[in-house]
C-alpha cells in the first residue's frame, strides 16, 4: 500500500513559480494496477517521479509498505529505488548493450549477485516478455514494442514490489500498445506485483487499471474504481477526458427527436450487458423506445455498454424499469 498525504510540489523557475502539485492526498492498494490519468502539465510527472523521490515534494508524506520515504538517507534511498522499477515513454536504454546487457545492468549495479545468478535471471526475464530470441539484438535493431518489452525486463530484474509506468505506451502504435498493456497485466497477475502508470489515455486505464487518479492542475480532482469514475464521470476534468471521441454532443441529439422526447443515458455493466433488457422495458411500458446512440466495451474483464435513448413518456416508470434490471439511469438535458 501506498500512501500519501498533503504532497505539495512547487517549481521555481525565472521568477515565475508553477504548482506542480497541490494536497495530493492518495491511496494506491497493494497488487493492483492503479492510472493516474491527466491532460499535459497536470503533474502527472510530478506525482509518478515522487514515488521513488526523482523528484522531491516540497512538503506532505510518502509511505510505502508503511515505511515514509522522503526522510530517507542517502543509503536508504538507494535499497528504496532497487525496490521500486520505472519504465518510461522513450524506453531509455543504452544503445552499446544489447537486449541481454541492457537488462543485466541494473544487477551489475545492485551488486551481490554472482555471474550465474545474473544469467540466469536475465534468461528468466528475457522468457517473460518473449524476448529469448533478441538477446544478442541491439536497441537500434528493435521495434518500439520490443525496446519497450526491454524496459520492462530491465525494470524487473531487481524484483521490486512497485513497478512506475511513465506513458509506457504513448510511443507505440495502437495494436503495439495492445500487447504491451496485456503484458504489464500478466505481469501484475502473475508476480502480484502493484503498477503505478501514468497517461493521458483513458484507454489505456480501461484497459488494465483496477482504480484511478484524475488529476487536474496539480490536484486529484476524482478518484475510484476505473468503472466507476469512467461511466459516471463527476468532475468537468474527468467529463473531458471521458468524452474524447466518445459521444456526439447532446445538442445535436436533441434535435432528432421531438421535443417532448427526455433523452436517458442507460450504462450497463457486467450480466446486464447482455440481456435483452430495451425490448423487455419498452414492451413492460408500451411505449417506443428510441435509441440515439450506443457503445460497448470493457473495462478490464467486465463487459459494458451505454446507450443515450429518447423516450416519450413517463421518465420515472422507465427509470424504475431499467433500475430493477440493474441498468444505471441518468437523465440528460438537450
Ligand atoms: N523542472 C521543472 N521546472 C519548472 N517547471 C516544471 C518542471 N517540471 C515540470 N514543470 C511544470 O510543472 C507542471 C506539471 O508538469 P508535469 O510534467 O508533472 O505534468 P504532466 O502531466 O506529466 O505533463 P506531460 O503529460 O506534458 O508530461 C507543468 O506546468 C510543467 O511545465
């Protein structure tokens, strides 16, 4: 478990002062994948580089497994950063070694390992991001997705409980991106390992986090589980990130039905996703129901679906209809 309390940050940089980070107050559980999520310059960097104290607050409290690291001496903070793995957007490996040497040096640094327990750990790694073959490849020779894979062997070699994903996938491609997050999910699964990342992708947190961060202007403004805090976004920030490319704005959906029409968005998650549940309500009210607009997908492993509907008739029969379904009912306003 993480914690942190009353973390402020404040660079002062040619007369102007920018704060980074303001009264972050945070838990992150033990062995889940936690997205701190933000548009450019929230602090996003800020937070994450705090963790390992890359950057040092200016005041408040970080504790890691119950232990405050920011009163950490020198030594201290070195055993806390072989505890703690990063890996970052533009992969940051070294160009003379080649994939076999790049995830060796962090052992060769650390020390207290003989030559046979590096091999073998190397070759252990190598195996888990699929990158037995490539060993003797130099970064240039590698795709974005295989230097990634490389930063994240590396990260691991020390085995620490904590690994910090600084926009671990903003260079890839799309598909590339797909199969760096199913790692970073099998990672966690498999070693229990807890993953702090940080992105400006909400696809990115709907599909691995468990929980989520929103920070806006050095502040968490809304924080919770993922399916929470995407399918009932509370604050604008959140709306925002939420909204990219997702719906049509409302105005224009209010002028294709009547005007007596009440538009309800209907979010469905888990078993309700796949019930017949539109053609049950609109037969239980005898009236026709509308659909707008939909989408479906995951969060993680759970199935959702959400669906803005126009409905001529009694709002509150319907809202109770869908809520003894288990659909969650929101009225917007056109
Ligand atoms: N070393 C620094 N000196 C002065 N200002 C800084 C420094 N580092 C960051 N900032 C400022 O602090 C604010 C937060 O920066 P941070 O990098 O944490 O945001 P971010 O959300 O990670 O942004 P991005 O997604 O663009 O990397 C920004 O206004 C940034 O310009």
């Amino acid at each position: 478990m993480i914690a942190l309390q009353h973390l402020s940050k404040t660079y002062r940089a040619e007369g102007r002062s920018v704060h980074a980070l303001r009264d972050i107050n945070l838990q992150i559980p033990q062995g889940q994948i936690f997205g701190i999520i933000g548009r450019s310059g929230a602090g996003k960097s800020s937070l994450l580089r705090s963790l390992n104290l890359l950057e040092r607050p200016d005041s408040g409290s970080i504790r890691i497994a119950g232990e405050e690291i920011t009163t950490l001496d020198a030594a201290g903070l070195r055993a806390l950063r072989r505890r703690i793995g990063m890996v970052f957007q533009h992969f940051n490996l070294l160009s003379h070694r080649n994939v076999a040497g790049n995830v060796r040096f962090p052992l060769e640094l650390a020390g207290g390992h003989t030559k046979a327990d590096i091999e073998a750990r190397v070759n252990e790694l190598l195996e888990l991001v699929g990158l037995t073959e490539q060993r003797e490849q130099f970064p240039s020779q590698l795709s974005g997705g295989q230097k990634q894979r490389v930063g994240i062997a590396r990260a691991l070699a020390t085995q620490p409980q904590l690994l910090l994903c600084d926009e671990a996938t903003s260079a890839l491609d799309p598909e590339t991106t797909l199969t760096v997050l199913q790692l970073l999910l099998d990672i966690n699964r498999r070693l229990g390992l807890t993953i702090v990342l940080i992105t400006h992708e909400m696809a990115v947190v709907r599909a691995i986090c468990d929980r989520v961060a929103v920070i806006d202007d050095g502040a968490i403004v809304e924080s919770g589980p993922v399916a929470e805090v995407f399918l009932h976004p509370r604050h604008h920030a959140t709306r925002r990130i939420v909204a990219e490319g997702a719906y049509t704005p409302l105005p224009t959906l209010g002028k294709q039905g009547a005007t007596s029409t009440r538009l309800l968005r209907l979010t469905f998650l888990d078993g309700a996703t796949y019930e017949p549940i539109i053609a049950d309500v609109g037969q239980q009210l005898d009236a026709p129901i509308n659909i707008l607009q939909g989408s479906i997908g995951r969060i993680k492993d759970r199935p959702y679906g959400q669906l803005i509907i126009g409905f001529d008739g009694n709002a509150v029969r319907a809202r109770r209809a869908f809520e003894a379904r288990g659909v969650h009912v929101e009225e917007l306003t056109a």
